[in-house]
C-alpha cells in the first residue's frame, strides 16, 4: 500500500507523463511537462528509488555544493501534483499528477506497476504520455501531433487513432500497455521532430505537445515565453539551411511532400475546427501569453492557416508536382511498413543542421501514411544521450 502523506483529495486528476531517452527527441516531451510544472508550481511528492531501476553507469548521479556543503541528486523519476483553479475558463478546478524523470535502464514491469499504483490511490481518471519521434517533417510546417489509444471506445470518443504498432518500443509503450491490462484509459501523444534537426531542446514541438494537450483535456494553458522561444527556434534553423543549398532544396522537397499529403485534409470541416479552436484560445477570459500559434499549434487542421513561426501562408497548390532534382528522404535503417517500423536510435548529431542523408530513424505519426513522416511513433530521439539531471529539488542526499 502507498502512503500519501500530504496529498489533498484531488479533482478529477489526469496523469500526465514523460521520460527523457529513447522516446524524447529534441527533449520535447520532457520539456513539456517540466513547462507544466514550473507554470503551476508544482509540488513534488513521491520518487521512485533510484536504485530500484537505474544504472548509474549510464544514467550518472551529479554532485552540486549547497552553502559548501557537497549534495548528490540521482538521476530518477518524480511525481508531483498541480492545482488549476481555472482549467477551462469556466471557474472549474482541476488536478494534474505530473510524472517526469527518465526511461529506466532495468525492471520496467515493476516501474510501470509502481506508477500504476500511485495512480490508483490518487483515483487518476486517465494517464497521458507524451513522446517525441524523429520524421520526415520539414521545420518550417506545423508540427504533426499524433493521438494513440489500445482503447477503441476511447479511440471513438476522443477523436484518437487506435494504436498498431508493432515492433520494438519504449517505456511508453510498456506504461501504456500496463495501464491497458490495468483498466486504467492511457492516451500518448507524439510529436515529429524533423530529423535534421534533432538536438534539444526544441520548442516548437514542445508547444505542439502543449497545444493538443489543451485541446484533449479541455484546459487552457499559460504558454509563457515558450510561443517566442518557438518562433525564434525556427527562426534560427532557417538561417541555417540557407546557408547550405543542399539541405535547402532538402527542405522544400520535404514542404512540398507534406503539403500534397495535406491536400485531402483542407475541407470545409477541418478548417472550422482550426478555426474554432483559434477562438476558443482568444478567449479574453483566458489572461495574457495563453493563445497559441494557429498552425503552430497542431499541423492536424491548420495546414492552410497561416504559421506565424515562420510568418507564411500556405494556400493549396493547383496540383501536386514532383520536386525538381529533389533528393528523397532517406535513410538506411527506415522502416517500409504502412504502420510504421521503428528505426533504433540516432547517434548524436552535435549542433547545426545535419544533411539530408545523415543517421537517425525516420519516424511517422501511428498509421499517417503520409510522405513526410516513416516510420513509427515508438523510434527514438536525437540523441538518445541519458541526462544526469531530473529535477533538482527532490531526493538529495549528503555524500
């Protein structure tokens, strides 16, 4: 039985969780809820033994001085708790249990079953996981956000894909099959990262994360400066794929590969649903810094919306034409299967742009079909590098 001292009676909390590592390219997905956190001040309540499910070869403890006093933080995974007085702008409160820490290196029946446990006494309604994958997606689009599910009713009821993958995975395929057999509703989320930009931190996707967790969980979620970060991100990238024509003309035969895809998405329907949800984050009830970036946001409707990252207007092509002398996307470890085959993770990139041909997994939204994105949203991040730091005001210890 888990103790819980302190912890209040929540309001219909939702578990929201990411893990640094394999599943967390540009650290998108980790640095999503640690912007939640830090936004509502969240307050740290539990952490998983470190020694339970870390090797500390791969992942490294890291020694800091507090008033000259030499301290240890361990690299593990932490749960705290957040309280929005004003989740949808209706005066409703609502409680989120955020779970942020890093992939484990062992024991993930028994990791997956603890997190499970604290669930359960919580009386968490319904887990969210967020992931990050590597595509064929140019930095200058929207960035896909994929919805997955092993449930069909909520597959139906939350407008999600239902999930059929199959090969290697992650720990959040593992959490997510646990809560499956568990009872408990799991959904994942998962941004595509473009492949030859790989290195965190990434904004841009951060945001995309953010974006259509507001719209899943009906919240209204203050954005800070990451809207700004995000513009200045691509901002950035641009100016270095103009210096080198390769990965320029790389670059638009991505833009113009997803544009075609996007052609059948452009109906009436889709663009009312971009547009109301544009209305829904002007709200004036919502307090400054929370409206979003249109088609920053999600890249699922608002593909002919204007992307004000990059302060351009996407409007339908007459037809769709092959890019003259373009390169294809390639890589030598990309999966051909139609619901995605995972590559294994990327080497690190260092910084810049890498070429068009450089190493990674090419990955995809689960079951998109679509040019820009292959492979699978259970391929791995940029850099796949284990990072030391967590979080660190929780579980120090004097040497």
């Amino acid at each position: 039985m888990i103790e819980l001292d302190g912890v209040p009676e929540l309001i219909d909390p939702v578990m929201v969780a990411a893990f640094e590592g394999w599943n967390d390219a540009g650290d998108a997905a980790s640095a999503a809820v640690a912007h939640l956190d830090r936004e509502w001040k969240g307050e740290v309540f539990a952490a998983l033994d470190a020694e339970d499910y870390y090797d500390f070869q791969v992942n490294r403890p890291t020694v800091w001085l507090d008033g000259g006093v030499r301290k240890i933080t361990w690299p593990t995974t932490r749960l705290s708790v957040v309280r929005i007085a004003d989740a949808n702008g209706k005066g409703k409160p609502r409680d989120l249990v955020l779970v942020r820490g890093i992939e484990p290196s062992m024991r993930w029946r028994s990791f997956c079953n603890e997190i499970l446990g604290f669930a359960h006494e919580l009386g968490v309604e319904m887990l969210v996981v967020l992931g990050a994958l590597l595509g064929d997606t140019p930095h200058t689009r929207p960035v896909p956000v994929s919805g997955v599910t092993s449930d069909p009713d909520l597959a139906r009821t939350m407008d999600l894909e239902e999930t059929r993958y199959e090969g290697p995975t992650g720990i959040v395929g593992i959490l997510q099959e646990a809560c499956t057999h568990a009872g408990v509703p799991a959904v994942s989320l998962w941004a595509a990262v473009p492949h030859y930009v790989s290195q965190p931190p990434n904004p841009k996707a951060t945001l995309a994360l953010l974006n259509r967790l507001e719209d899943l969980l009906d919240l209204r979620i203050p954005l800070g400066e990451l809207s700004e970060d995000a513009r200045a991100w691509q901002l950035g990238v641009d100016q270095l794929a103009a210096e080198d024509s390769e990965v320029a003309e790389y670059v638009q035969s991505l833009e113009e590969a997803r544009d075609t895809a996007d052609l059948p998405e452009a109906s009436g329907e889709a663009i009312a649903r971009e547009f109301e949800r544009y209305l829904r984050r002007r709200d004036p009830q919502a307090g400054p810094g929370l409206a979003t970036e249109g088609g920053v946001a999600d890249g699922r409707d608002g593909s002919y919306l204007r992307d004000t990252a990059s302060g351009r207007t996407r409007p339908p092509k007459p037809a769709p034409k092959e890019p003259k002398d373009a390169k294809e996307p390639k890589d030598p470890r990309e999966a051909k299967s139609p619901n995605g085959e995972p590559g294994s993770p990327a080497e690190a990139t260092g910084p810049g742009i890498t070429g068009p041909d450089a190493g990674g997994p090419d990955a995809s939204e689960p079951g998109s079909g679509k040019p820009d994105a292959k492979g699978t949203p259970e391929g791995g991040r940029g850099d796949d590098r284990a990072d030391d730091r967590v979080d660190g005001r929780a579980d120090d210890s004097e040497d």
